[in-house]
C-alpha cells in the first residue's frame, strides 16, 4: 500500500507544485524586496507552471505602475530571497490581506478571531446541530462561527 504523502507529492508536481513550495519563502521575503508601502498594496498569491510569480495588487493603478517596475523588483527579490526567486513576475488586480494578516511574513501576525454575533452563534449551533460525533460537532460549529463572524464584519481576509 502506497502512502498517501506519495501521492500528494505525485499529483502537486503534475499540477507545478514544486514551484509553489517557494511561496512561502517568497512571501516571507517580499517586505524586504519591495518595501512595506508596496507589501500593503500588493501580495504573492501563487507561483505558476512555468515559474512566474503571481502578485495580487490592490487596484488596477498599483498592478500597472509595479509592472513597469518587475524587473526591478525580480532583481530586489533575488537579492533577498535567492534561489527561491522567480524568473518572471506578473501583477493583477486581486485581493490583498490587510495589514498585518499575511501567513508568512516576518512581523506579520495572523488575523485575530472576530467575535460572532449572538446570531452568528446561533445560526452555526443549527447548522452543526445534525451532527453526530461531538467532536465533529464542535469543530464545524466552531469553524462556522469563524466564517459567520468574518463575512459579517465586511472584512476580505
């Protein structure tokens, strides 16, 4: 019987996983490479088949200037990151997290629980209320409350 780590190693590589094994050191070294002011505007979301970093930036304005700046930036990175720095870099338009919430990065903190409303609460103990192992039980509600709370607060991330 084969282990399933196999497998997920298998299938990630046939996908391009093994470049996407350097985001989280691209990630912690972005700050660095590019400075706060533009880390706040912009975020690596994901590393491509081919290699190519992509960056989400924060308006159609910040994707446009920092793309008549990538190969400053390539070169920054490669200063600061390495052998993990990518050949090609591509900014578009998507979600960048707050400040402060990105995983990875140094002096980033995870984002803070939001408390839920009495209605949030209310409505995730109904949900979860159908299922049987306690545990279970626990973790889905718990999960729940999580997600009711965040899209309730108006905040993306």
């Amino acid at each position: 019987m084969e282990r399933l780590g196999r497998n997920v190693e298998r299938e990630l590589a046939r996908v391009g996983g093994e470049a996407a094994g350097r985001l989280p050191a691209l990630t912690a070294a972005w700050p660095a490479a590019v400075g706060e002011a533009i880390a706040r505007q912009a975020w690596p979301l994901r590393i491509g088949r081919d290699g190519t970093l992509h960056v989400a930036a924060a308006s159609a304005t910040w994707a446009f200037e920092l793309d008549r700046l990538a190969d400053e930036i390539l070169a920054r990175l490669r200063e600061v990151a390495g052998e993990a720095a990518p050949p090609a870099i591509r900014f578009r338009v998507g979600p960048v997290p707050e400040p402060g919430s990105a995983p990875g990065a140094p002096g980033r903190k995870p984002p803070a629980g939001l408390p839920p409303s009495p209605a949030a609460a209310a409505e995730a103990a109904q949900v979860a209320a159908a299922i049987e192992d306690p545990a279970l039980r626990e973790l889905v509600e718990r999960a729940a409350r999580a997600s009711l709370a965040r899209t309730r607060s108006g905040r993306r991330f």
